[in-house]
C-alpha cells in the first residue's frame, strides 16, 4: 500500500500580496504526477486545504480541478481539514463525494469513519481528525474534563474503535511535539511531557503510538515528530522568507505486513524559487552580476547602500520583475534607525522582537530549527 501524504496546501495565499495561485497550479500539477508514477493506492491531504476559511472563486477552482484529476485516475484522496479551513464548507457533499473516492473530514461530532482499502496484505484502514481544540471535543463530549489541546486529542484518539492488529493510518492537523526539521535532533522535548508554548498547547507524540504510521500538518517544514513514522510532509511551497532554505517534498509511506512500514520524500520543484539577494545597489544593478540567473524568481532584495536610494523597488523591478521585499542592511538599520527616521522597534516583526529578547536572555542567537518553530507558534497564535 502506497500513501502520498501532503498538507497545508494554502490554495489561494498571497505571499506579500502577490497572488501564489499560479505556483500552486504547478506544485499540483507535480503532486499529480508524483501519484501517478508512483501508483499511489491514495492521497492524504493533512489540513489547511486553503489559506482562508472563506476561499476566493479561483482557490475553489484550483482545488476542484485537482480532485477531479486524481478522480480521473482512479486515486482515492483523503482530506483533512486544518485551522485556516472552515470544516462546514469543505465537507459539503462529501457522503455524495465518497461514491467518487474523495474522502473529507465532517465537523467533529464523536464518531469517526475509517476509510478502509485493502491490498495483498488485507485492510487499510485510514483514521481522519480535523483540526480539533478541545471546546470542539468537548461539544461532544460536554461531561469531560478536556482543557488542554493534549487531553482533547488524546480523548478523541481513544475514541477510534481501532483493531490494534489491522494496519491502521491517521491522518491530523495538529501541532505535536518532538518535530525534528531535517531528521535532527531538537531542543523540543521528550515524550510524557505536556508541552505548552505561548499559549499554543503541543501535543505528545506518544498519542500516536497505535498507529502504523501518522501523516500529520501544521509545521510547515518536513519533519518527523517523536517517531520516524508520525511526520509532517510540510507544505508543498515556501510561503515566507523563514522557509527560504527549506527543501519542500512530498512523503511517500509504504506499507506491507503489519508492522513493516518505509517512508521516503520525494522532492518538489517550485515555478519559481522564493531567496535573498543581498548588496549595494550599484551592484546588484550591474549586469555582470545578475546576468545568468533566474531573475524572475521571489525576490527579497537587502540593500547595504548607507543612503536610501529614491524609488529603489520601482527601478530593481525593471530588473528583477517579482521583488516581494525591499530592506536595507547599514549603519542606520542596525542602530534600530530606518530611513525615514521611525524607530526601528516600531517596524520589527514579532518574530523579531523574539530574537532579540532571545540574545538578550542567551547571549547568542537562535538557531534556525529555534527561528522556525518560534514562527510556527507565531503563526498559530494570530490564527487563534
């Protein structure tokens, strides 16, 4: 059994206003013919479908013209509903849409369905959890003791009518402790811990213990989480300059007897690339230095001019057409003074302010495992 798991597709996101709907087209376009020549017996989408609850007309579109392919092929897909989703919408029609092999997660109510398919080995049975915050288990199940977003899950896990001695996969969209970016080891935990950041709650990894393997989003980076067998696939894009050097993927999870299980990430290549280019204006304005590269990519470009330079992104647009940020890097920035005289604090992303506080309680900075996971609970807290 062959499942390619992705997640946070955010179908419909504008990255510094510009509209990623076109890149998105294309990354799909990749997933499809990843399934294809891979011979995926099903496609586990693990939350945030789209980047708004409410979605614009050409995000639903895009969504519509995927699920419809992989119909075409005879491709099971499983959907899971994330925080930026709105579970009502997304689920319409969906027991009409099971006749077809599109499977989505309803609004929690208590009792969940597996989807089942089977191979040589016998069944497969896929569990599928929205996202859940414990007022929606609770909802449920009013006479429980659920405050934290780990008794919510665990409670809702323990709910599954499981057969331990099937092969069994869920799929959720949540936020769980022990991500490892890049297979490594991290300063996020242990197992037994209740985990609670900014407010964010993270949920142990132990939860999923029964589970063959967990295909998991939230983290937008490709990791594993406590077990090389629970894994966010990450999102199929860069949706930020924090996610500059990521190197987005799919995961494929094969399974055969019960208990052998392999998984494997298959790389994705965007239409363009999201990166920072760094320099005095004068040259990045010279030919001999841009010539040859792809200039039509996302650019953030980082002045290091010590005077502002009229009308700046207007002329290196004639050059590099997609410029999504323009920053200086001088004297004046890095005394916390922006050009136009404002304090520099008053510009700084919250992000930002939490590097800062960082060194000022470490002394040293924070790596970049420590930038991405602070971004990730960011992310969530403005979402809440």
């Amino acid at each position: 059994m062959k499942l390619l798991h992705t997640a946070d597709l955010h179908i419909g996101k504008r990255v510094n206003e510009f509209s990623m709907l076109e890149d998105q087209a294309h990354i799909l376009t990749q997933i499809l013919l990843i399934a294809e020549e891979e011979k995926a017996d099903a496609v586990v989408i693990a939350g945030d479908v789209y980047d708004k609850a409410v979605p614009p007309l050409e995000a639903v579109q895009l969504f519509d013209w995927f699920l419809t392919e992989l119909n075409q092929r005879a491709i099971p897909v499983c959907v899971v509903t994330g925080n930026h989703d709105s579970t009502e919408r997304v689920s319409f029609a969906s027991r009409i849409l099971e006749d077809r092999g599109v499977y989505v997660t309803p609004v929690y109510n208590g009792t969940v369905k597996p989807v089942e398919l089977t191979d040589a080995y016998g069944k497969v049975k896929i569990w599928m959890l929205p996202f859940l915050k414990p007022a929606y288990v609770k909802r449920a199940f009013p006479e429980e003791e659920l405050s934290t977003y780990q008794q919510a899950v665990k409670f809702a896990v323990d709910q599954l009518p499981m057969d331990p001695s099937e092969r069994n996969i869920l799929a959720a969209h949540q936020f769980v402790a022990g991500a490892i970016p890049g297979g490594s080891e991290d300063f996020l935990g242990a197992e037994g811990i209740d985990f609670q950041v900014g407010g964010i709650d993270l949920i142990d990894s132990s939860i999923f213990a029964a589970f063959d393997y967990t295909a998991l989003g939230h983290i937008h980076r490709a990791s594993s989480a406590g077990s090389p067998f629970v894994r966010y696939s990450g999102t199929p894009l860069k949706y930020s300059f924090s996610e500059e050097k990521h190197k987005k993927s799919v995961t494929l999870a094969e399974l055969s007897e019960k208990g052998n299980v392999s998984c494997r990430q298959i790389p994705l290549f965007p239409r363009r690339e999201l990166r920072t280019v760094c320099g005095s204006y004068d040259e990045l304005t010279k030919k001999a230095n841009y010539e040859g590269s792809k200039l039509d990519d996302y650019i953030r470009i980082i002045l290091t001019d010590e005077n502002d330079i009229p009308d700046a992104i207007g002329k290196l647009r004639s050059i590099y057409p997609n410029i999504m940020r323009l920053d200086y890097d001088n004297r004046r920035t890095r005394s916390r003074q922006t050009v136009d005289g404002l304090p520099r604090e008053n510009q700084k992303s919250p992000l930002e302010h939490l590097e800062d506080f960082y060194i000022l309680q470490n002394n040293q900075p924070m790596s970049e495992e420590q930038k991405a996971f602070a971004g990730e609970v960011i992310r969530s807290i403005w979402e809440m």
